[in-house]
C-alpha cells in the first residue's frame, strides 16, 4: 500500500496568508474519513449596486489591485497633469495615482474603502 503524501502550500486569501498542508493519497488508498458537513451559507446578499458608468474621456485606472484609502477630487474639479486623484493601498504601501493630463474630472467611479482590480477606471478625465 502507498503512503500518503503531505505537500505543503503557502495561500493568501483577501490579505491574509495561510500554510496548508494537504494530503495526496494514492490510487488505491481507501477514501478519507468524511469531514463534518460545512456550516450552512449565509442568506445571499443583495445584489451588488451596478458601478457608475465612466464619463467621456481618459480613463484613470488602477495599476495593481489594492484598496482606496482617499479620492481626492470629484466630479467636474479642474486638474493638471500630475495632479494626486486617488491614494490606493496595495501590498501595504499607499500609491498616490494622478492625473495624466489637464482636464476635468467627468466622473470618479469609486470611493474610500472600495477594492479595486488591475486596470479597474477608478476616474475620467476629459
């Protein structure tokens, strides 16, 4: 009979890092005993709002995922190129994201404690 194998595995899981240890069986390794039943799902939640639609012109986006900490203009502000529109935290630093040109913010499409996805408009400039 084949012993089982442990692997080991290193998993992050919204920020939080877990060491896993799994077992591979073999073959012909009879099933593992049954684990307990899962808690019962929580009630589903609502529906998530649809995201505002961007406005016209450039589109502002984040560069890695990470989180909002603070949107420092609005909609309609003038701004110049360089400009900081948004501090976003990823990897535990803050990333100050600015305008890439002048313009007038026509939409800002999230807000303080949103997470965020590579290449997510996080504003429009027009």
């Amino acid at each position: 009979m084949e012993e089982p194998t442990m692997k080991r595995f290193n998993i992050t899981v919204n920020g939080t890092a877990y060491d896993v240890s799994v077992e591979e069986l073999g073959a012909g390794a009879p099933p593992a005993p049954a684990a307990a039943p899962a808690p019962a799902a929580a009630p589903k939640a609502a529906p998530a709002a649809p995201k505002a639609a961007a406005g016209a012109g450039t589109k502002v986006t984040a560069p890695m995922p990470g989180t909002i900490l603070d949107v420092k203009v609005s909609n309609g502000a003038a701004v110049k190129s360089g400009d900081q529109l948004v501090i976003l935290e990823a990897m535990k630093m803050e990333n100050e994201i600015v305008a890439p040109a002048d313009g007038t913010v026509t939409s800002v499409l999230v807000k303080k404690g949103d997470t965020v996805n590579s290449n997510d408009v996080l504003i429009t400039i027009a």
